[in-house]
C-alpha cells in the first residue's frame, strides 16, 4: 500500500469520526464555547472546513463550495470531506506537490499529517464544547502526540495550540496529550 494510499485511508476514518461528532451537535449547542480561546463550536468547524482548501488551492486545485455553515454545519463539513476524499483517492491529483509552510510537501502527505491531527483534535473541541462524546480512541491519541512532538515548539506558536497544559504524573493518556497540545480534558 502506497503512503498516498494510507494518507486517503486515515483521512477516510478519521473524517468519519468527526462527521458522528458533528452529526451528534444539537443544533441549539453549536453557539457554545470551544477549547479554544474565543471560539464556539461552529467557528472551530468552520476553521477545519476553511482550511482543508489552504494545501488543495496551493497545489493549483480548488474545493467546490459547500453550504453556508451558518445554516447546515454538516453540509458544509461533509461536503468538504467528500471533495477531500475524492482528491485523495486519485494519486494524480493526491500527489501534487506545492511550496507550504515548512517547505515541499505533497497533498496527500499534508493531510495524512497535519490535517489528521487536525480532525482529532477539533473533533474533541467541537465534542467537548456540545456535551458530546470526548473519547478518542488511542491509536489516536499515539498518531496526535507523535505529530505533537514532531512539529516542537512549532506546535504552539500563535494560530496553532496554545501552550502546554501542565497535568498530573499519574493521570490518564487522554489528558495528557490533551495538555502536550494546550487543552483542558
């Protein structure tokens, strides 16, 4: 199996773990506060909507647009997942290359990264901040703390996660990667 292949595998499961958080939203909760400083739960979906176009447009290709999230958070986040899906499903286009931040980079390689991390993670926020459920399963708690340690302080500087989040030596693995990436469990 190809990385470009695995890329398009772990999006796939980790998009569907998001889209069962965001389905479970009562609509009078998207308005609540997020984890993340002077966000509600819709801004940090419409974050993850947003910027799953940044490596696709730099890579000369465009998402098509979606619904306002205003109106239907889940027809916008799954439109965008299906248009991302179906990127990284063809190595034509999943392996175009662009000039990001931290240098040359592949599209499928980007969002098998930075963009799995980013699923994870704000599927926690949005759960979080709308009394769903917060479990994160850990295969993904290793893949968020790996990439976690990998990207240093990089990880938070402004924009990115906020500063670590000191939690007791004998807490759960959850709590404490949540702390590694600036979040309260």
């Amino acid at each position: 199996m190809t990385t470009t292949t695995n890329n398009a595998d772990l999006y796939r499961r980790l998009a569907a773990e998001l889209t069962r958080r965001v389905e479970s939203v009562p609509a009078d909760r998207w308005d609540n506060a997020s984890p993340c400083d002077g966000w509600t739960a819709r801004d940090v979906l419409r974050h993850v909507v947003e910027t799953q176009s940044f490596p696709v447009n730099a890579a000369g290709m465009t998402l098509p647009p979606v619904p306002d999230l205003d109106v239907d958070p889940l027809g916008a986040w799954t439109q965008t997942r299906d248009a991302v899906q179906e990127i990284l499903e063809n190595p034509a286009r999943a392996d175009l290359e662009y000039d990001g931040q931290m240098g040359r980079a592949k599209v499928s390689d980007t969002f098998g990264s930075f963009y799995t991390f980013d699923l994870v993670l704000h599927g926690w926020d949005i759960a979080k901040a709308t009394g769903g459920d917060t479990t994160i399963a850990p295969t993904d708690l290793a893949m968020v703390a790996g990439f976690a340690e990998r990207m240093g302080e990089a990880l938070h500087s402004p924009g990115v996660c906020g500063p670590v989040v000191d939690v007791p030596a004998d807490t759960d693995e959850q709590t404490r990667v949540l702390g590694l990436v600036g979040r309260r469990a």
